[in-house]
C-alpha cells in the first residue's frame, strides 16, 4: 500500500498511517495488531485470512480499543527480516 501511495503520490494514506490488520478471526490462533502503517510491513501475522483497515479519525473510545491492540515487541519479525513487500516487475 505505501509503494502504491507513493506511486500515485495522492495523499490518501502514509506510512504514519494508523491501521489494524486482523488475521483469522474466530479461530483459536486470530491475531488482531494495530500500528503505523511503516510498522505493519514488519508485523509476522502469520497464515491468511487477513484484512487490513485504515484508521481515520478517532474518539477517545476507539483509540482505548487501538491501544488494546498496539503492536508488542514480539510480533514482529526478528531482526527486522520481514518478507518484501514490494511489487513485481
């Protein structure tokens, strides 16, 4: 999403971007994670399904839920080895 931004250069969204990416909801192993958009690249979420979201503005109820959920230490990936996210060719 941030090469896509940058591409297109709209002003949509940017790496200080909130987001809550979600990961097999209702399973025994779902993962909910909320962070910056620059941070997410480095999240492990693990298998599929996810869904991304991306935050616009906020009340003091959902930032208390975001926090709930703000990416720990230990879900990203060791030593900032995440896979590539950027596009093919």
């Amino acid at each position: 999403m941030l090469e896509v931004e940058e591409t297109r250069g709209e002003g949509v969204y940017g790496p200080e971007t909130m987001c809550v990416a979600v990961a097999r909801m209702g399973h025994d192993d779902e993962k909910i994670c909320a962070c910056t958009l620059a941070e997410m690249c480095g999240v492990d979420m693990g298998g599929p399904l996810h869904s991304l979201v991306l935050v616009g503005n906020t009340m003091d109820v959902e930032k208390a839920m975001l926090a709930m959920y703000a990416a720990k230490p230990e879900d990203f990936y060791p030593d900032r080895e995440a896979p590539s996210q950027m596009l093919d060719g």
